[in-house]
C-alpha cells in the first residue's frame, strides 16, 4: 500500500478491528499528523538556525502562538502560516493528531480550531474520539500486546538493572510503555544498542527522540490506529507527517507524506520515495509540512522530494 491510494480494510499490525467496517461514499482523506518537533514545538525545537537572524530557520517571536501550557508556563508552539494551514487543512480533510502522548499529556495541546473527531494518543494504545477514549480499541490493543510482547513489569525490571547516574527519571506512560530521560553527554555509548538488543528479543522496540528513550511493545504502534481511522471514516487516501522512527509505520502507510530534516528520521536518513523531505528546520518546518500536505490533498498533484 506504500505511496498509493488505499483499500482499506484493516492492519497488517495485528490488531484486531473491533466493530463493523463504516462504508462512507466519498469520505475526505485522513491527514495523520505527528505532534512534538512536526506540528508543535518547544521552547528548544524551535530554533535552528544557529543564532543566525537571517538563517532559513531563523523565527521572529512575533510570528509565533503558544497552544501549549504547562503550570502555567508557555510550553509549545505553531506559527501564524502554520496555524492557517492547519485550519485549511482541516476544513478540507479529516486531520488526525497521532503522539505517543499519554491522553492527559495530550490534553494540554489546543489544537487550533478545536478538538478534532479523531485523535491517537499512547503511541497508538489510545484512540480518542470526540475526546473520549474508546475502550473498545484500547481492549483490542491490550489482547495483541499480551500475545506479542513480554509484560511491561518484566522490562521495567530489566531497565532498572542498567540505569545510572545519567538517567534523570524513569517513567511509566499510561501502563503500556516506559521511557527513560537522560543526559545525552554522559549517557554510555553501548546503553541503546545492548538495551534495543535485549527489548527486541522480547518483543519490544526502543526509539531515541532527543533526551527521551523510549521502549514500546512492537504491537502498539500509530500506524494500527491511523489504519482503524481510515476505516472508521471510510477514507481511501491517507496522508501523513512525522519526524521520529515511530512515525515510519504511518509514514509508509501513507500514499503521500514528508517528514522534517531534523529528528530521529533524519538522523538515519530514512527515506522513501514517497515521502518527501521539508527544506527548513525546528518550526519552520511544521509550517512547511502542512503547506505541502495541504497542496497534496489534490490527488493529481504528484509529490516531489
């Protein structure tokens, strides 16, 4: 299905489609798009130009809007083209946020325009529609982990042997995965390839996204649940943005995506040849990305890399 229109009719992810398939003549496409460091940014994502005012990613603070508080601080950020895009998109197609957010992480965001119909939070584990969490998924999703994966006690157990003083916390997100913050400087060379060695022979998948190193069940994955939304809505066509290696999933799903130049992604020079590449980085990028999606929801247009 990779870079072309889909029939849909479930995930070759292995979870379960719980409810009858939804028929929708003419339904819009789904636009699945990644959160942190794609369509928002931090405080330190935004940035990357170097200091330099006139770099291609240089941002006047003006141009910025904060959809995002945390204890009353701003936390993230869109442009003012960004937020237009987005509005633009959503009145054209059905746009999904897809995160490894837990539900209450995800809560904070004010997605402009509005909560949207869908939403997939825990890296896939939580399919909120109309903001509420549908329990249905969330059982589907659980059986496959159960079959797939060792229990997430086991690789808590396991991840403690191996922490240090580099590690700045160790948490537990919506008990389905965990995730370790970490000090980048001091943090031993051999920790992620000996930790993704050890979690892939158990069913697991490790992904470095900045500080964060996360270890994921190989079943919980966004890319089932964008699938569960294209056939819920009805939707044939799918396009998609993301940054990090648990974007990979939908980003290949899709028949048209991009992702940015900075992340997990670009750090591996992943790429397809539908998926395109923004020119700019830290939050010009966001802009840049859903401006190409937005030109891509005519299918005759042709993406280019």
């Amino acid at each position: 299905m990779t870079g072309s229109d889909l029939t849909v009719g479930g995930t070759d992810r292995g979870v379960p489609v719980p409810t009858a398939a939804a028929t929708v003549a003419g339904a819009p496409p789904v636009v699945a798009l990644d959160l942190d460091r794609t369509l928002i940014y931090s405080r330190t994502a935004i940035d990357r130009s170097g200091g330099d005012p006139t770099a291609q990613g240089a941002v006047d603070p003006a141009d910025l809007r904060c959809v995002e508080e945390l204890d009353g601080a701003e936390q993230s950020f869109m442009t003012v083209g960004a937020i237009g895009h987005l509005l633009d998109l959503r009145e054209r197609a059905t746009v999904v946020p897809t995160t490894t957010r837990t539900p209450a992480q995800f809560e904070r965001v004010r997605v402009p325009g509005g909560p949207t119909r869908y939403a997939v939070t825990s890296n896939g584990g939580r399919l909120l529609v109309d903001g509420v969490d549908d329990q249905d998924w969330h059982r589907s999703v659980r059986t496959v982990l159960a079959e797939r994966s060792a229990p997430l006690d086991e690789v808590v157990a396991e991840l403690d042997t191996r922490l240090g003083g580099w590690t700045r916390s160790r948490r537990i997100a919506d008990d389905l995965f965990c995730y370790l913050v970490v000090d980048l400087a001091t943090m031993p060379d051999d920790f992620l390839p000996h930790w993704s060695a050890w979690c892939g022979a158990h069913g697991w998948a490790v992904s470095r996204q900045g500080r964060k190193v996360y270890a994921l069940p190989v079943g919980l994955t966004k890319d089932a649940a964008v699938t569960e939304v294209l056939r819920r809505t009805g939707a044939t066509r799918l396009l998609a943005a993301g940054d990090g290696s648990l974007d990979a999933g939908m980003l290949s799903l899709a028949a048209a995506a991009i992702r940015p130049p900075h992340g997990e992604l670009a750090e591996s020079d992943w790429r397809r040849p539908h998926v395109a590449v923004a020119t700019a980085a830290g939050i010009r990028a966001g802009e840049e990305m859903l401006g190409w999606l937005l030109a891509r929801l005519d299918p005759d247009v042709v993406p280019t890399s």
